[in-house]
C-alpha cells in the first residue's frame, strides 16, 4: 500500500488515495474527508489558529496531535437541541507573525465562512485574531496569554463597559503570576529578594511591567527594571551589567525563545548566572525543546505551567485524563510532553461545551451569549465565565514548576517538576524548589 508520503510525493493526491494512504479516519479527519456515521443535519465550520513555525513555533508544536484526537472524538459530529452538526475544523499557522494571524483570521471569515474561532498561545497570535472576530461579528474563543493583555491590551478601559461583544478568553492573569511567584520565591530557597526583570517592549511585557512588578514590590521584592528591550535584541550586556551591580538574586523574564537563548548565554559569559539564585523564566521556560536548546544552562531554570501530566483533570471531549494525553503524545511522536498539549486540549474542550450550551451553534449571537455564562470541565481545569475578574474573562491557574535533570534512564535529558499550588490545591506537589546554582 502506498505510504502517505509516496502519494504526496508522486503528485496524485485524490480523495481515495489520500484516505487509503492515511490508514483510516483519525489521519483523514484532519482533511475533512471523515464523514460522520449518520448524516448530519449541517456542518459548522470552526476555525483554529496557532504559532506552528517561526519564533514561537514551541507553542504550536503539539497542535497536530491534538488536533487529530479532537478530529476523531467529533468524527461523529455532536448534538445540539435535537440536531446532529457534523465539525469541520480549519486549522491555520501564523508563522509567529502577529500580521499573518489577523489575515488568516479575516479569510477565515470571509472566504471560509466559519462559524467559531478557536485560538491560543500569546498577544501576537490571541489579540489580532479576536479583534478580526469582533469586527466581524464572529464569536471568538481563546486561551494562553495574561487576559490583561488581552482585555486591556485591547482597548478596554478599567472601571468602565466592556467594549467586547464577540470575543472571550480563558487564561490566567497577573495575579495568578504574582500569587505562585511569591509562594515559589519565599519557598526553601534563600536569596536578597532582589528582582531583575528582563522585560520585552511588547503586549506581555508591558502588560506584567504594569501589573505585575508593582504587586512583586509591594509583596517585598525589591524590582530592578532596566526598562524594556526590542524583541530581536542582539546584545543584553546594558542589562546584563545593571543586574551585576545591582547584585539580583533572582530573575523574571517573558521572553521569545531566541530572545532569551542570547541573552541567558551573554550572561553566562559575563557571570550573572553565578550571580542567580533563582531565574524564573515564562513564556520561553514552558516547553523541554527549548530548555533543551539552552545545553548545560537549561537545567534548574524554574518555570510555571498553565498545565501539567500530574493536573487531576480530563478533557470532555476525548474523555483522556492529563496523564493519558502525554504518554500517549509521548508513545506516537516520540518527544517529550509539553504543557502546550492539555491548553490546546482545553480550549477544544471549551469551544464543543459552548457549541452545546448555545442550543443553536449556526446563530453567531446565541453562541457569543453561551460563552458569556459558559461553565465547562477542561483539561486545565472547570471553567466558569460568570465569575471572571472582568466580562468574558476567565481566571486559570498558573503552577511553579522547575527543569532538573532526569534521572537515569529515562527517555529523556530533563524532567518538568511541580515545586508549588498556590493557585490550584488540588494539583499535587512533587518536588522542592532548588537554587539554579545547586
């Protein structure tokens, strides 16, 4: 039988080819090909857009798998008041280009006539495709990025309406940073409580040097902020010599990966690692490929993960527990695990638990007002959008996690510790905190 790649490569995909190439109909959902078992009564058509490649490619790298187990979940389409809607999902990649993802958003919904909008992982792919959706018209549904970039990164005012009619999120926020930062860094180890923060001129960054690094400061932290760089920054060493003389013990950082790799290996060079403590490092400290990257530097960078293996919840809609989706990513890719697996997961979860609770999921107004009082179980966790810090905002939690070494023989060069719950109790805690130097 002909492999998947020998037909894509010989230039005759058709139809039939295509489904007997992918071996049944998990691999040909992906295509749209799968029909459910009885004839639906319509299709909805769901866009999904994610970083796959480019700079924050990390967050996208899990997509694929995901995707596949949700488009074999819904093979058979789902149940909405009496009616059987087949989904159909139009998966996208923004390159990492904040542009792209607003322009694949708008052919979305314009060429593709999507009825929903599905979208994860940072301000540059979040903000552009929720702001083509609420000036469409379209109900848009996203996760992972602090919701006050979201929300006020976005025009909205405090103390004032929402402006957002169509456009929602779940995801955590600055105090949901501030509350498992302070029980990680008052934990077992010891340092001055001197802060160094290493801060991008972009929607997270900005958003944490407003909200966050004031609560850090007023929690007891003394912040040293040599104010914000441009990402694509070649050379930290202004930065790199204020924490020096400022003698931080600790350091906080949201940056891009490569941002990061520069500047962690300039300060290695210049001695601040031997200065550090603790380096609590977000957004690039996420995902074992680019700790990995990072060689003999990357262990002990202490992390915090909007989910984890060890989380105590399922997904609604594949019904596999946190554990099940990682060793089964693990078993069919051979790569370790990523936290990026269950967000994705969630937000899949989130989006079928709206489509339901609308009643009518082709009237665009209907859905936008079920999201509005959505509560769902998640992967991440139960979700409930009547109790959010803002309207069409929900809180979830952050956990303090650490990279150490991985024992011997495991599969892989390092493994991904919880070390604090402060947000979520009911997340076990597995390991202690240790200095970055230990």
């Amino acid at each position: 039988m002909d492999t998947f790649e020998t037909v894509l490569r010989a230039g005759r995909l058709n139809r039939r080819d295509l489904i007997k190439a992918a071996g049944g109909m998990a691999f040909a959902a992906p295509f749209g090909l799968a029909a459910p078992a009885r004839a639906a009564d319509a299709t909805l058509k769901v866009g999904f857009v994610s970083p796959r490649t480019g700079p924050l490619a990390s967050f996208g790298e899990s997509d694929p798998f995901i995707l596949q187990q949700v488009r074999a979940a819904l093979a058979k389409g789902v149940e909405v008041g009496g009616k059987t809607y087949g989904i159909e999902i139009l998966d996208r990649d923004t390159q990492s280009d904040p542009v792209r993802a607003g322009q694949l958003a708008k052919e979305l919904i314009n060429k593709d006539k999507v009825d929903f909008m599905l979208s994860t992982s940072t301000p540059e792919t979040v903000n552009p495709v929720a702001d083509a959706c609420e000036a469409a018209g379209v109900p848009s549904l996203s996760t992972i990025m602090p919701w006050e970039a979201f929300y006020f990164g976005r025009g909205a005012k405090p103390g004032e309406p929402s402006p957002f009619k169509w456009s929602f999120l779940f995801s955590f926020g600055v105090n949901d940073f501030l509350k498992c930062y302070v029980s990680q860094w008052n934990g077992p180890v010891q340092t001055n409580k001197k802060v160094g923060a290493l801060l991008p001129n972009d929607a997270d960054g900005n958003a944490i040097r407003a909200h966050l690094m004031p609560a850090l400061a007023k929690a007891g932290f003394t912040i040293v902020d040599p104010g914000g760089y441009e990402d694509g920054t070649t050379d930290f060493s202004a930065q790199i010599a204020k924490f020096k003389s400022e003698g931080v013990e600790i350091l906080v950082t949201f940056p891009i990966p490569p941002d990061f790799a520069t500047f962690w290996r300039q300060a290695a060079q210049q001695g601040l690692t031997k200065q550090l403590k603790i380096v609590q490092v977000a957004k690039t400290g996420l995902f074992p490929s680019t700790i990995e990257a990072l060689g003999s530097l990357g262990p002990n960078i202490a992390s915090a993960c909007y989910w984890h293996k060890d989380f105590p919840y399922k997904s609604s809609v594949t019904g596999m527990s946190s554990k099940d989706i990682a060793d089964s990513y693990e078993k069919a890719t051979g790569k370790q695990w990523s936290q990026q697996l269950g967000a994705t997961q969630s937000l899949f979860d989130a989006g079928v638990a709206a489509l339901k609770a609308s009643g009518a999921p082709t009237d665009k107004a209907a859905l936008a007002k079920a999201i509005s009082t959505l509560k769902a179980d998640t992967t991440v966790g139960a979700i409930d959008f009547a109790k959010g810090p803002v309207p069409g905002v929900v809180n979830t939690p952050i956990i303090g996690t650490q990279w150490i070494k991985a024992k011997p023989g495991s599969k892989f060069k390092l493994d991904y510790v919880i070390t604090e719950n402060a947000n979520d109790p009911n997340v076990p805690v597995g390991a202690k905190l240790i200095p970055y130097n230990g």
